[in-house]
C-alpha cells in the first residue's frame, strides 16, 4: 500500500463526524482530495448532462422515429421507464462490484458505458433500437452516483465530507444548465435552418458522447481509498462479505436502514422522473400555443419550442443548484431528517404550483422554485445514504437505497401517461388535453409525502462517525 495516496491522513480524528460551518469544509484538504473530488463531481455532473440531454431531445427523438398514429409523449414516457429500468439495474450491479473491486475502477467503467450509448443513441432508426440504446445507456448511469459518492465519502476527512458531498450533488445541475444550452443552440441552429428542422436530438446525444475522455484520466491517476484498501484486507482476513446483497439484507441494522432508505428515495426519485422531468412537455404546449397567438409561422416553431425548453432546463437547475446548497446548509445546522421533512413539503407544494399555474415566458421563474425544491432532496441522498452502512457495503448501500426505488420510479411516465389518458377522456381540444395533464401531474404529486414516512424509520445522522461493522 506505499504507492497508494494518503487519503485521509490530514484529518485529526478520521473517525469523528465533525459539523462545521458551510464554506469551511475544504480547509486542510490536500491535492489528491481535491483530485478525488473533481473526478468524482465531473463524473456525476457529465451524467447528469447525458440525462439531462434525453429530456430535452425525447419528445423530438419521439416524432422522428415513430411511425404517424402512434404518440411521441406515450412512447417518450416508455423510453423513460425503459432507461430509469437501466438505471436501476446499472446501480444494483456496479454498486456491488464497487465494494468488491474497487470505487475507482467501476466508476471509469460506468463513465464509459453511458457516454458511448448516449453518443449511439444518435444513430437510431426506429423506437426499438432507441430504447435498447436507452437501457443500456441507464446502466452506466446508474452506477456512478453510489460510486462517486462512496469514493468521496472514504477517501475525504470525515469532517469534510457534509460539504463535500452536498458541492458534489449541487455541481450535477451545471451539466443540466449545460445541457439546457446545449438544446437552446441548437434550437436557434434549427430555426435559421443551419442544420435541418426536426434533427438537433441527434446532435444532443453526439454531444453526450463527450464524457468518454473523461476515463483518461480516472485511469492515470485516481486509486482507491486508502480506507477501503484497508477495511478489505482487514475483512477478507475475517470473512467479512464486500459488497454483498446477503450481507446488507440478512442483518437487521443495514436490512432496517437500506428498506427505510428506499422508500426515502423512492419518492424523491419518483417525484422528478415520474412528474418534475416532464416540464419539457408542459413548457413546449405553453410555449407553442404562445408563439402561434403571436403570428410565428407554424414551420419556425420547432426550433423556438426547442429554445424555449432549453430555457426552461437553465432556469429549472439554476433553481436545483440553489436548493441543493440550500440543504446541504440546512443539514448540517438541524440535521439530516428535518432537513428532508421540510424539503418534502416544500416539493410537494411547488411541483402542484408549477403544473397548476405555470402559463407562459411570464412565469418561468417558478422553474426555478420546482427545480430547488425537487432537487435539494438530492443533495439529501449524497449526504445521508453513505452515512448509513459501513465500509464493506457502503456503495452497495447507497446504490440500493438510490436505485432500487428506480424499478418503482420507472412506472412512474406509465402511471401518469394512465392518469393523463383517463382525465382526459372525452376531451377533444388541446386546451382540455393540456389541463388533464397538468392535473395528473399534480395528483401524482403526494408521493412525496411517502418520503415523510420513510424519515420515522431513520436514524439522525448528524455528527455521528460513519458506521462500521
């Protein structure tokens, strides 16, 4: 272990979960931690933007590759599910492999699946080839949050690692509001008909092939946690299971946390795939009603529904970052579960505002205030979820709680395609159709309140030493 960096040797007591003040968490880190923390922020920040990308190009992707008579929003919500179904499964496999093999090693696998399958994704045909690129695409994405967040959590200062992990989750909203610029240049693009009307979705999944270069440098440098180098040897010697589903399910204290954990997740998960994340759809209706009133030509309004979304992606995670610093502040000064009770009723409060009332450029703003409320529950799980298993089943853990919940969460587009279709029945204008939707996305909205029922069966966490076996 002599080549290996000293990953946690400037903390004092690496055993003790010391509270400080928001901004002084970084002081004392050495090069190599903030090494560890950029990779694994980049890495989950370029996953972001890869789903962030799907969002925005679905509903285009949708119309190009399906036959007429057959619904682009219906089948964008299967391709969701399809891709969240991957995602699950992505996070269930890697999170296991990476408490066995190594953080590191799985993370640059993860980073490399779910940019080329982005990048692919580009070259579809049809619906099917689409999904299949979706599925697997989902795969690596769903392994890198448990992963990256593994990685932080044992190779920073304890004392550093609230604030760390709560920048880390913040930071993922920079490769959204990349991505809603991406889809804002490449809607103006379409609309002066520098590249062909109806085809900048190819161009999004071009861009989210990028990330690929990324695993250069997760390879040259970046090495396992000292902490977890050392809690293996130590393990292996006892017998102890890395990384095993056994071992987290069949022992009470993890068994209890990982279920509870779950349901946390679920709803939150839920709560942004199943409803948040089909903003595109209510803002690109709006916008396009908007836009015909004022006289643009019918054939020009492709390209400003794709600008207009864009906009809506920017505004959305601007708001994200912000509620994400927001919670991570919260969590270290009250704790971790009131911090979550209070982020729950704030989502659940703006995301049936946002559905309900949102009605043009006027109103963009409560983007912003969905966006922050929605995604600060994010920051939670980055903070929390490691917190609650010990080494040999950190990242199989957090996977599980961040994952599981996401084969529930990919009923989500059906459960709302199926409200939607059963409030809209007998409505025969766009404007009916419009208010069906945005009624089933607000009765959709109380599962957040499952996330309120999760937190009686989840212990404090703050200021306590990451547990041990």
């Amino acid at each position: 272990m002599a080549d290996l960096p000293r990953t946690h040797s400037s903390d004092p007591s690496p055993r003790s979960a010391v509270e400080v003040p928001l901004g002084a968490w970084y002081s004392g880190l050495t090069s190599y931690h903030w090494f560890v923390f950029s990779i694994a922020s980049l890495a989950w920040l370029f996953d972001c933007l890869d789903q962030q990308l799907f969002l925005l190009a679905r509903g285009s992707a949708m119309k190009a590759l399906l036959p007429p008579g057959m619904d682009p929003i219906t089948y964008g919500g299967y391709a969701t599910s399809i891709f969240v179904a991957g995602w699950a499964m992505g996070g269930l496999i890697f999170g296991s492999l990476g408490d066995r093999l190594g953080r590191a090693k799985m993370l640059t696998l993860t980073v490399l699946i779910y940019s080329l399958c982005t990048g692919l994704s580009a070259f579809s045909k049809g619906w099917i080839d689409f999904a299949i690129f979706r599925f697997l695409t989902g795969l690596g994405v769903g392994g890198v949050f448990g992963l990256a967040v593994a990685l932080v959590a044992d190779t920073l200062p304890d004392r550093a690692r609230t604030g760390a992990l709560g920048l880390l989750q913040a930071l993922s909203a920079l490769g959204n509001i990349t991505a809603g610029i991406v889809s804002m240049s490449l809607g103006h693009l379409e609309s002066i008909r520098v590249i062909d009307p109806g085809s900048a979705w190819k161009y999004m999944f071009l861009v989210g092939s990028i990330p690929a270069f990324l695993c250069v440098f997760i390879q040259v440098r970046l090495k396992e946690p000292e902490k977890w180098v050392t809690a293996r040897a130590a393990g292996m010697a006892l017998g102890v299971k890395f990384g095993s589903y056994a071992a987290l399910l069949g022992d009470v204290r993890w068994r209890s946390r990982a279920v509870a954990g779950m349901m946390l997740c679920v709803s939150g998960v839920i709560g942004l795939w199943g409803i948040g994340f089909f903003s595109p759809e209510l803002v690109g209706d709006v916008m396009a009603r908007s836009l015909l009133a004022e006289g643009v030509p019918e054939g020009d309004i492709a390209g400003h529904k794709t600008f207009w979304i864009g906009v809506n992606s920017i505004v959305q995670n601007i708001g994200a970052f912000c509620g994400m610093l927001i919670f991570t502040r919260m969590a270290q000064r009250i704790g971790r579960k009131p911090s979550f009770a209070i982020a729950f009723v704030a989502a659940l409060l703006a995301t049936v505002g946002y559905f309900q009332f949102f009605n043009g450029r006027n109103d963009i703003w409560m983007s912003a205030i969905m966006g922050g409320c929605q995604l600060s529950l994010f920051a939670g799980f980055a903070i929390y979820l490691p917190e609650l298993f010990p080494t040999s089943l950190r990242s199989t853990g957090t996977s599980f709680c961040y994952n599981v919940g996401r084969f529930l969460a990919a009923s989500g587009p059906f459960t709302l395609g199926s409200l939607q279709a059963i409030l809209k029945a007998g409505a025969i204008t766009p404007e009916a159709k419009l208010v069906a939707f945005r009624n089933a996305c607000s009765y959709m909205s109380v599962i957040f309140l499952l996330g309120l029922v999760a937190l009686v069966f989840l212990p404090e966490t703050k200021g306590q030493p990451l547990p041990e076996d």
